[in-house]
C-alpha cells in the first residue's frame, strides 16, 4: 500500500491544493490594489469533514479528550469578531475595493494553514 491510497493524505492533499489556489487569488487580490473598478475574489471555506467523507474515510476524525479542561468541543466557544472580510466592501475614490490589510492577513493565514498541512 503506498501513501497515495490513505484517505487522510488525500485529504491533507486537497486541502493543500485549496490553500495554493487560495493563495494565488490572493496575490491577484494585492497586485490589483490600485486597478480602477476591481472587486477581490476568495475562494468559499473548504469543508474538510466533507473532503474526509468524500475520499472514505468512514465517520470522518474525531478529537479525543482525555480531560474536560484540555480542549472545548466544537462549537462550545462562543463570541469572538468575525475577521473575515465583510460583503460590503470599502470604496476607494477610484471604485476600488480592495482593503491590503484584509489581503495581507488571508495571506499570512493560508500561508501558516499551509505549512501547518
């Protein structure tokens, strides 16, 4: 059995592939910062439990605590900003709605996102 056959590096695979694509319309976004009339792309959240299921890993992957004080379960936190860039987008005086410190920190995190893959 070679690597290629385990549904988790598949996974871990596409989610890498994702992340690299992610990164490009990016650094689209961040070289057309100052063209007139220009909207910034993203590509929607990969559902990676979805990617698990799609490739056959059966019941996806589950965390497993040992103590209640090690890590909250999922959804149990609860507040917290959004940092994610708001549909309604800041206007520059040349119609363009591109924010460089909403681009440069999507980049930072793809970039750690990837590495972390």
């Amino acid at each position: 059995m070679s690597t290629s056959d385990i549904g988790l590096l598949k996974a871990l695979g596409v989610k890498m592939s994702y992340l690299d694509h992610r990164q490009k319309i990016i650094a689209q976004n961040v070289a057309n910062a100052d063209t007139p009339d220009y909207r910034p792309q993203d590509l929607s959240p990969l559902n990676f439990g979805s990617v698990l299921k799609n490739l056959g890993v059966d019941g996806g992957v589950t965390l497993e605590t040992t103590r209640p004080g090690h890590m909250p379960p999922p959804g149990s936190i609860t507040g917290g900003k959004d940092g994610e860039q708001k549909m309604t987008y800041e206007v520059a005086p040349a119609e363009n709605a591109v924010i460089l410190e909403e681009q440069m920190m999507k980049a930072s995190r793809t970039s750690m996102d990837y590495t972390l893959a």
